[in-house]
C-alpha cells in the first residue's frame, strides 16, 4: 500500500516484502513494473472506492449490491439469444463444486484426480451426440470455435475468404470478425455475407450459389439459426460448397441434437457450437463454452487449435492411461507459433457438460428436445393469436421465435419496458440488427417454461399493447 500498511487481504503487501521483491527483481519501484503501459492509458485519478473496509463490512456492502440485480430465477424470462435458460440438475452444481476438481482444472498431471478421464468422457459424449470422432477440448465460445474452425478451414484449403450465413447472433459474428482479421493483416480472412429468405428465415439459396467460387474456404451456417429457423437445405449447402472445393462448417445446439439430424449426416465436415445449454448456469453472462468436431483425419486433427485427450492401455491388464495429445501444435506448446491461440480456457464447463450428458442419455436428449419443439410451437401460435402480433418463420422452429409487433403501433423497447414491470423480461430486440424485421424480438422457449408461464406471457403483452 502506498501508505506502507499492509492490505488486510493482502499479506504480502507490507513494504518490508515489496521491498525485497523489488530488489530480488532489480527493479527501483512499483511504478516502473508498469512503464509499458502508456500515460494515455493510465487512471490519472484514484478509483471513486468507499474505504478500506473490514471483511464484515465488505461482505454487507457486496450484499447490498449485489441484491440490487434482477435475476431470471425471481423473474419469468424470455431472453436468450445467444445464452440461455435451461434447467441444471442439483447433481451437476454438486459434482463440479468436488475439490478434486477445483484443485485440478487446469493444474499438473500430478494433480489430475480423474481430470483427465472426465475430459475424455466430455469429447466422447460430444462426438456421440455429433456422430463424429475428433472432439477437442472446449473453447471460450461459440463464436471462438466459430473462428477457430473458419482459421482452420482456411489452412486446410490454403484459401483465404469465407461465405457465413448472416442469420447469425451479431456477438458471434463479432467475434468471427475478429478471428478473421484486419484486411491489413498477412492472415485475412474475408467474409462474404449470405442473406435469408424473408418468408422462410432460411438461406438464400440463389445468393449462395453466386457467392461460392474457388477462392472460399468455407461456407458457415447454422442449424437451428439464430432467429430459431431449422434449416432444411443442409445437403444442397454442403453439396454446394463441396463441388467449388471448400469446406462445410455448421454451428448446432448440442441440446437439439435429441431431436434434429446431426450435422455429419447432411455433409458437415467441421462442426462448432455451445456447451453452455449442457447443464451450465447464466452466470451474468459469463457461463460459456463451445467445443470444435470433425472427421478423424490427419488434414483435420494436424489444424486444431485445441488439446486432445487420449485413451491408451497400459502394462496393467484392464487398466487404462489418459494424457494430452497433438499438444505441440497448439498454443500451450508452441505459445504464439500454435495454430491459434485458444486463450481462455472453459475447461470446468466440461466437467459440467459431461455430468449433465451422462445424466441425460439418449432418452434424456429426445425428451428435453421435443419439449422445447412443442413450447416454442404452442408459444408461437398462441401469441399470434394477440391482435397486431405476428410469428415470423413458425414453420421449423427450435427454441427461439421471431415475434413481430409492427402491426401493434409499439416498439419492442416499450413492449419490453412493460413486460418488466410484470416481472418479464421480454425477448431480445431485433430491430437494431435486423432492421428488414421491424420492431421484432426474439424469444426464447425452453423446457423451463410451462404453459402457465406462456398463458401469462401472452396476458402481458395484451395488457402492453393495449396502454
């Protein structure tokens, strides 16, 4: 502390140790261990902080704060878009809080305590689900197994331009944008938008046609989309991009797999998505994961940017090894010359996906997904029954509704402002970044929500667009 105390958190804060620190380092004081920063990007003002306070007195101001949120679990929410509600079963919240796990994620082999064979089980269980046998270790994202894949098509084709559907969640595609690149920079990626059908919601086949050409690596496309539609040209899109040489990537909803066809069988050659729908928590926002699959070939596994996990015998009959495998390629064992760099890892969200997986099972799977077709059906019809509301896209849908409010005279912000003085939070708003769809928001039906919660949806927004 500047003042010589010590932080009463902070043991080794007191001047005597920053001292000695300083010394063992060669450095004259605190200040020069930050002159690479600029002064254009330093505080110039202390933090407007209460004082230093006890831990009793922190814990009532944290308290107090914190209680100032509004959480889905004390209001009806519709939100999702990109992160969404799903019921957690208590076994998973109490597997992934085990020390052994805790101390583990991501320590030494010394201190694995069954790490390793649980990331086995979570790539196992992926490429189950995927019918696919290459599963890497989870990504930060969705959107960052998204760019990884695209990054990894484009080695593999040594093609440097991408088609991506644009009924694509817009953070994602940020994302994607940034995995792409600068056109300033040696390893551009140029992305070539596709639109949808304004009937269907699904891509415009004509406009993809025209946009394939021997300088793309791949088409990227999702299923279901962002706006919720299942897209049925799956094999043509494939089709398509295999004849003009590039690959086929598809971004999936682990959780609608139960119900919808896998990827692979309508010609995915690399599949992306999230894991956060696998028995992971909102978590304010932070709760994400994705995970990046492919076929067991070399021109596949020699590009992941991804550590693997792999299973051997050993001189003990019946009894098995797990270690780390292709880890010199990735940035854990080239550092910045890997192929790419995963940063972040999610890897306690595996321990949470694979508890929430083998609780599931197949039967598991097909139920929660055909509770969330037959929700998001019977939402779909019974707000288009509210005079001035309109379903965009119902014919093929999973989880996410486009509902249109054009025809009430309100906008979405205001529907939304009402619904959250019923204790709704109310869908996504499209009309900012997907202007072509007026005043519409996305809403999100998952098997958390029972027909009495759709019932009182619909009486809210009666009561917002009559005011």
């Amino acid at each position: 502390m500047r003042d010589g105390s010590a932080h009463p958190y902070m043991a080794n804060s007191v001047a005597d140790i920053q001292s000695e620190m300083l010394r063992a380092i060669g450095a004259d004081n605190i200040e020069s261990l930050f002159a690479q920063i600029p002064e254009n990007h330093r505080l110039k003002t202390p933090l407007n902080l209460p004082p230093r306070l006890s831990e009793m007195a922190l814990r009532r101001e944290l308290t107090r704060t914190l209680a100032k949120n509004e959480t889905v679990e004390r209001n009806l929410s519709f939100l999702g878009a990109g992160l969404w509600q799903h019921h957690v079963p208590a076994a998973v919240d109490e597997i992934v809080r085990r020390n052994e796990w805790l101390t583990s994620i991501f320590g030494e082999p010394s201190s694995d305590h069954g790490r390793n064979q649980a990331w086995f089980e979570f790539c196992s269980q992926i490429g189950e689900l995927l019918q696919m046998d290459l599963v890497g270790m989870p990504v930060r994202s969705w959107g960052t197994a998204a760019g990884h894949a695209i990054r990894m098509a484009a080695r593999i084709t040594s093609r440097n331009e991408v088609v991506v559907v644009r009924a694509i969640d817009p953070e994602r595609l940020s994302v994607i944008r940034n995995y792409c690149e600068p056109a300033e920079m040696e390893n551009h990626i140029a992305i070539r938008m596709v639109g949808y059908d304004s009937a269907t919601g699904m891509v415009d086949m004509d406009e993809l046609k025209a946009k394939i050409d021997e300088k793309v690596a791949a088409v990227y496309f999702e299923v279901p989309s962002y706006l919720g539609v299942i897209e049925s040209h799956g094999k043509e899109i494939a089709a398509i991009a295999r004849a003009a040489g590039a690959e086929t990537i598809v971004g999936v909803d682990p959780i609608s797999l139960g119900v919808l066809t896998a990827p692979v069988d309508y010609g995915a050659d690399i599949v992306v998505g999230t894991i956060q729908t696998l028995g992971v928590h909102l978590h304010a926002g932070g709760g994400t994961g994705g995970f990046i699959a492919s076929r067991d070939e070399d021109r596949y596994s020699s590009e992941y940017p991804t550590l693997f996990i792999s299973i051997s015998e050993t001189l003990q009959p019946g009894e098995y090894g797990f270690g780390l495998s292709l880890f010199h390629q990735s940035s854990y064992g080239m550092r910045e010359k890997g192929k790419d760099w995963t940063g972040h890892s999610v890897y306690m969200w595996a321990i949470a996906a694979t508890t929430y997986m083998a609780l599931m099972g197949p039967r598991g799977f097909e139920e929660v997904g055909s509770l969330i077709l037959q929700r998001a059906h019977h939402a779909a019809e019974m707000l288009s029954e509210i005079p001035g509301v309109d379903v965009r896209f119902r014919n093929g849908v999973f989880k996410e509704i486009v509902v249109n409010f054009d025809g009430t005279g309100s906008s979405v912000q205001a529907i939304n402002k009402a619904l959250r003085a019923e204790g709704i939070f109310g869908g996504k708003d499209l009309s900012v970044d997907f202007p072509e769809l007026g005043q519409s928001a996305l809403y999100s039906i998952t098997e958390i929500h029972r027909l009495d919660d759709i019932q009182r949806l619909a009486r809210a927004l009666k009561k917002a667009i009559a005011k």
